[in-house]
C-alpha cells in the first residue's frame, strides 16, 4: 500500500506540473495576441473551488473554498417580460450588461482572468474568450466577435494559441533533459560491458535466444545498449539478429509479426543484463541471516545446481519457495555449503551489491553549453521513437496495452527518486503534446484541423458545427478514458 501512495504522489505532482505547463502555454500565446482568458485553472472546478483569485483595479481578491462565479448570462425575455425559448422548448440565453451587475461582482471584470484550484484533481483547463472549448459556453459567442476574442484573430494567430500548449510541453521535456543532462550527464551500458552475457524472456528464447548470448549486430550495425535493442527490434521492425554464444557467431531471424507475439505475450522484461548474485547486505530475523550467511558471500550453486547469475539464482529460489535448500558459496575464495530456509514468497533475507559492481557503466559528462543541444536531441528521439510505437496500438495486440492512470503510475518508482521522476515526467511531457496533436474535436488538434480547413478554404465552420464536433470528441475521449482504465482493471485482476 506504501508503494501505491508513492507512485499517485509522484503521478499527481507530475500531471499537475504538466497540465500547468500545457495551460500555461495557450495563456501566453493568447495574452501575446491580445486575447482575453476567463480562467486559468489547475485541476477541474465542478460547482466549488478550492481556491479562486482575480486581479480587480490594480488590487487582488482571493475566496477559499468557494462557489464558482455563476455563467454571465440569463434568460431572454420579449417585450412583455416572458422568457424567450428555443426550437426545443429551452430558454434562450443572453449575456447580463456589465453595468448592470454589482461592483463586487467579478464577472464585471472580464478583462482580467480569474486564476483558481479546482477540487478534482484530473486535469486543469484554460477558458479563452470567443472559443468554442470543452466548457460549451456558447452564449457569449451568439454576439458578433470583440476585439479582444479568439475568434476575432487572424488564422495564423488562432493556430499558435491552440499549439502554444504542445509547443510548452516540448520545450519543458528538452529543459527536463537538458538539466539532467548537465547535472548528472549520462550513463548507459553498451552490450559488449554485458560480460556475463544477456537474460532473456521465455518468448524471446522461444524465437532462438538463449540466456548468456550477446547481441553484436542488428540488421548489420553494432547492437549499442539494451535501450537501442528493444527500439530496433520491437519497434523499428528489424530482424535479422547475430549474437555471440560461447565460441560461436550465430544468426537469428526474428519473425515478421515479432512485435505482436511479443505485445501477445505480455513480456514486460525482454532482456536484462546478467550479474554475479553476491550479498551486500543480509537482513536481520531472516533466514539468511540464521544460515550465517554474510555480506561478500556469491552464491554458485542451489542443491547441486551450478548457477550464479542473479536471475537464475532468485528464478530457483520462486520455485524452492518455503523449503529448505541446501546453498553453495564463495567467501574469501574458498567454497562453503549451508543449509537455507526459504521462506514462502521465496526471499532468503539480503540485499544484493549493485549491478554497476560488476557491469562497467559507460558516462558522458556535458558542460552547459553541451547539454543544450545533447537535451534537445534526447528529446527529440524520444518524440520520434514514441510516435513509431503509436502504430502498434492500432493492432489487436496493442491496444490491449493501452493503460490508464495505474499504466502510467507505473512508470515511476516505488521509491521517491527525483531523478527518476523527471526522466518520466519528461517522457509524458511528450506523449502528452502528442496525444494533443491527434485531429480529435476537444483535442488541440482537433482546433488545428478546422483552422487549418479554413485558412485553405477560406471558409468558416458554422458555430453549430463546431459545437457538435466539439461534443462528439468530448464522447471519444470520455470512451478512450475508459477503455485504457478499463484495461488497467483487467490487467489488474489477471
């Protein structure tokens, strides 16, 4: 239960920084063309706010825990006082003169936008004047366009407004790179530093690997490291595989539906690097501990089984899980035995020396200067692998791999490690500018389709049309959310 809160924290602060990030870019975007924002709100505000605040002559006025300020409208009356009502029986709505609210009144004020916390914590929204968005406040917008609205601007003007939040959230994932990068470099571990060899999934052995091979070459050029061999491989759809296996060179063809047998198989741990399983710390009251076990010791053998690796050792363990086992080992170079109790989730009780222990990792330092653009082409392979990944998800395989909220708390670790959470809160970053790129109506991307349109047919789309748009991609998304949670909740009960 620990780990859980861990991973909503981090997944919470992260979305919250991004979605401030994204809002913050239409923000700017609007107030440098001139454009008025009613609101600028983190997270959603359904009938209460936890905070709202508006700049009014000059002075700022701040409410906690209160009512959202009603819709500036109110019903349309004829010459004899009755309410006007639409073709479907609806009152017909018109805007309230500001003259004729009170001076306390913030709607009085629409030129200053009202800055607030919303309570449900899901998001968060920038409501631009004279737009048709998710909020479906069309009343304003029966009036001919201000001066001051979106509506009234240039199409050029609109198409920056609408991917001023995209443009952010890449700018903000190179910045989160680049101060990575310049603060701690980077580090990775060519296959060839693999010196015991690669782990591998029971599906990839399946197509010809076997645990202790070493990858040379894919498709003919050097292997890199274990990021750049899934990418080949599962994404970039090359097959052709030569491996080293003791003394021999051998060629491995990968099938051309490799990518969904593995999508099939629900691997999550493709290939690992092989490491000595040596103690680096045994826990008190447990097994290891009563078995005289001690920091240093490296494990050679369970019950006359040769094995060494951590994979095999902690694989052999699982399956001897609350038995007894008898453990050979080295200690000051001599070989010793001991009888071990393995208790019921098939734990012995110690910590094991980092990998890095005996894996030479390879680091490359960056200067200031060198980081920028070193972040910047991080960032930019990270669009680009990313984008090559989206075509797997219009396969059967791949969209029963499209998560939720629980998907994606699951990239952070189950411990706090700032690190970490930037490496993934950058990642989103970009999926997040993506996914808003999609020409979905209530997407960005789907505002930059009809301007698009418009600016080459130099026609406009009718209000009505957009708000129909608007309200089927509201349903698209609301059945997209659902599905991937859905999956998560498969996922979880599988």
């Amino acid at each position: 239960m620990e780990v859980f809160f861990i991973r909503a924290a981090q997944l919470l602060l992260s979305l919250s920084v991004l979605v401030f990030v994204h809002e913050l870019g239409h923000f700017l975007f609007a107030r440098l063309f001139n454009v008025r924002v009613e609101k600028f709100y983190l997270f959603f505000n359904p009938k209460k706010s936890l905070v709202r605040a508006k700049k009014i002559n000059g002075r700022w006025y701040i409410k906690f825990f209160a009512n959202n300020v009603p819709a500036n409208e109110r019903p349309k009356r004829d010459e004899d006082g009755d309410i006007i009502t639409n073709a479907k029986g609806q009152a017909a709505m018109e805007q309230i003169p500001f003259d004729e609210l009170p001076e306390n009144d913030w709607r009085k004020y629409p030129e200053s936008t009202e800055w607030g916390i919303g309570w449900l914590p899901l998001g968060g929204y920038c409501k631009i004047a004279g737009m048709v968005d998710e909020s479906m406040d069309t009343t304003a917008l029966a009036s001919e366009p201000k001066h001051w609205e979106y509506r009234s601007r240039p199409g050029w003007q609109r198409l920056l407004v609408i991917l001023g939040g995209v443009f952010f959230n890449l700018i903000f994932a190179a910045m989160i790179y680049i101060g990575i990068l310049f603060s701690v470099g980077n580090e990775y571990i060519p296959v060839q530093n693999a010196k015991y060899g690669l782990e591998f999934s029971e599906t990839m052995q399946r197509f010809g690997f076997q645990n202790g091979d070493n990858i040379l070459t894919i498709n003919g050029e050097p292997a890199g490291d274990i990021a750049n061999i899934i990418e080949q491989t599962l994404i970039s759809g090359r097959r052709n595989i030569v491996v080293t296996r003791g003394d021999e060179v051998v060629e491995i063809e990968l099938p051309a539906d490799f990518s969904q047998q593995i999508l099939a198989a629900n691997d999550r741990h493709l290939i690992s690097i092989r490491y000595p399983f040596v103690i680096g710390k045994v826990l008190a009251g447990t097994p290891a501990e009563k078995a005289k076990l001690q920091a240093g010791d490296s494990i050679i053998g369970i019950n006359k089984q040769p094995m060494f690796t951590r994979q095999d050792i902690v694989g052999e363990l699982s399956r001897l899980k609350d038995t007894t086992a008898e453990i050979e080992f080295v200690r000051g170079g001599k070989i010793m035995i001991t009888q071990l109790a393995i208790d019921e989730d098939g734990r012995i009780g110690v910590l094991l020396q980092p990998r890095d222990n005996f894996i030479h990792v390879n680091r490359v330092e960056f200067g200031f200067f060198q980081a920028i653009p070193a972040g910047i082409t991080m960032g930019w392979n990270t669009l680009t692998s990313y984008v090559r990944q989206f075509r797997i998800i219009f396969t059967r395989e791949g969209a029963q791999h499209i998560g939720g909220f629980a998907t994606i708390g699951s990239f952070f670790p189950a411990s706090w490690n700032w690190l970490h959470f930037w490496m993934t809160t950058a990642l989103i970053s970009i999926v997040l500018a993506f996914m808003n790129v999609l020409p979905i109506p209530a997407l960005d991307g789907g505002h930059v389709m009809f301007v698009l349109y418009e600016m080459i047919t130099r026609r406009k789309p009718s209000q009505r049309f957009m708000e129909i748009a608007q309200t089927v991609g509201f349903f698209l998304l609301l059945a997209l959310l659902l599905f991937a949670n859905g999956n998560d909740i498969v996922r979880l009960f599988r």
